[in-house]
C-alpha cells in the first residue's frame, strides 16, 4: 500500500496506485491551495517533495507550463499532477499560505 506523509503536520493517509497527491489531502482535510479543484490549471496546489519522488509519476507538461523546468532544483510539483504509482512512502512539504493583496497592504 503506498501512503502520503503532509507536512508540517505529519498527517498521512493512504492511497491507491493512480490517486493524486491532492486526491489524498482532499480526504484527508489537507488544506491544499487551490482554485481549480484539482484540474491542473490554476497551478496553486504546489507541495515540495521530501520523499519517495521515485514513487510519484513524471513530471507533466501542465507542470511544466506552471512551473518551468525548476523541479531538478526545487523538488516542487503540482498535486494535482502527481499520482502515486506504487507502493512505499511518499513525503510532502504544504507550500505556505500565500496572503492576499489585501492583507499584505495592510502590514
């Protein structure tokens, strides 16, 4: 059985070959950024793999158009795009909560 770790938190929930590292966090209440629910074209649902890369699928080309070719260096996917393909433990850092314009105006 494969299983997703989020941190910080430590939470972690188990997964189905094919599931997404989203699919996962949805279930588990993750909150995971978002504004398109997981489809791939918003680019917000950013998590910076820790752990067990080898376990996820390639990197996409919805990644790619997202992210730019940073991944070798940042470690950075989509959650979205990232699906489990085998059986071990996959380890992943939550991006930190961007703030609104609005807030950061008032600081």
């Amino acid at each position: 059985m494969a299983g997703v770790t989020f941190e910080p938190g430590g939470q972690r929930g188990e997964a189905q070959p094919g599931e997404s590292v989203f699919e996962v966090a949805r279930r588990l209440e993750v909150a995971v950024e978002t504004s398109c629910v997981g489809q791939g074209t918003c680019g917000l649902c950013r998590v910076k793999v820790i752990g067990g890369e080898t376990l996820l699928s390639p990197y996409t080309e919805v990644e790619e158009k997202h992210l730019g070719n940073v991944y070798w260096l940042t470690k950075v996917r989509l959650s979205c795009q990232a699906r489990l393909t085998g059986d071990g433990e996959v380890v992943v850092e939550l991006a930190p909560k961007r703030q609104s314009q609005s807030q950061s105006k008032k600081k």
